[in-house]
C-alpha cells in the first residue's frame, strides 16, 4: 500500500517540478505578478543544486523580469533522479 500511496505523490511531484517554466491556463497571455503569486504558498522558498537558498520574493521577481518580454525565452532545463525520502 505505501509503495503505490508513494508513487502517488511521487508522480504528483514530477508533474510540480517545472511549474514555473509553463503557464497553463492563460490563454495565451504572460503570466502576471498575480499568477506568479498564485503558485507559491507564502512561505515557499527553493533550494537550488548549489545549495543557494532562494526566497519567494527573489523567484516571483525573477519570473516577472523574465516574462515580461512578450517572446520569453524558453529554459533549457532538465530534470531526473527523484526519489521521496
């Protein structure tokens, strides 16, 4: 039971990872401050792979500097290895 309850949430967690590379929902349209706001608890902060502590306010500004061109450059990223601890 616990390894499908796990796949779960893993899958769910997949499908969360490159939340702010893609927009859905917006018709079309940049993402606004709101939008960007809507996707980030208030506490919510990120960790990147050299360990730099990154704060929602520096992620919501980064995010609205990058979109607000109206043809953003894609990102390159990639994404593997997950694993629930």
């Amino acid at each position: 039971m616990h390894a499908e309850i796990d796949a779960d949430i893993l899958s769910q967690l997949i499908s969360l990872e490159p939340i702010f590379h893609r927009f859905e929902g917006l018709s079309g349209r940049l993402p606004t401050h709101a939008d960007i706001d809507s996707m980030m608890a208030p506490e919510f902060f990120e960790i990147g792979a050299s360990g730099r502590l990154y704060s929602r306010d520096f992620i919501s500004r980064t995010l609205e500097a990058r979109f607000s061109t109206p043809e953003p450059q894609p990102d390159h990223f990639r994404t593997s290895e997950f694993h629930l601890l």
